[in-house]
C-alpha cells in the first residue's frame, strides 16, 4: 500500500457569523512524490467518540477546506483510495488569529 504524506499546513481563520466565531481548517494533501491527490476525503471528528464535525473533499489542486468550526480539540483523518488513513490531532482556540 503507497504511503499517504500530506503537507497540510492548517490555517484556522476566524469569522464572525451571527455574532458568534466560527473557525475554518485549509489544508493541501500530497503524496509523497508532492502530487495532489484529487478527491482524498478530509473528515474532522471529535477525539472522544469519533462523531463527525465536518468533512469535505480534496480539490485539483490538493486542497480542502473545512469551514463552521467552534473551538476545541479535534481528530483530523485523510484517506485516500490506495493510501493509508492518516489522522492528526488539532486544536483550535478561537481567541487565537492563526
């Protein structure tokens, strides 16, 4: 099985929305020859019981974007056809500009 390298570089971004911030991940997934990889799905989940927050869908160019976020600790997971599930741990403060 190919090994699945992603180069995400998260951009958590606040906006404010209805008087309450709502915080967004962007991220690019490659390979490990820095490919994109066209529809890698990128899923955020709660740590504690694995429940999905948001997912989204890699575009041409490798990137994704996770968007209506609340503060708070979170398991991002990739995976792709033929690679393997990769997951990282995030946490994202709203009193924080990223």
């Amino acid at each position: 099985m190919k090994r699945l390298i992603i180069f995400c570089t998260f951009l958590a971004g606040l906006s404010s929305v209805a008087n309450s911030q709502n915080l967004s991940v962007k991220g690019v997934v490659k390979d490990n020859e820095k490919n994109n990889l066209i529809g890698a799905v990128a899923v955020l989940l709660t740590p504690a019981d694995s429940v999905m927050v948001s997912f989204g869908v890699t575009e041409t160019d490798g990137s994704f974007l996770l968007s209506g976020i609340k503060a708070g600790k979170y398991t991002l997971q990739i995976t792709y056809i033929g690679y393997g599930t990769l997951q990282r741990s995030l946490e994202l403060l709203a009193e924080r500009n990223y």
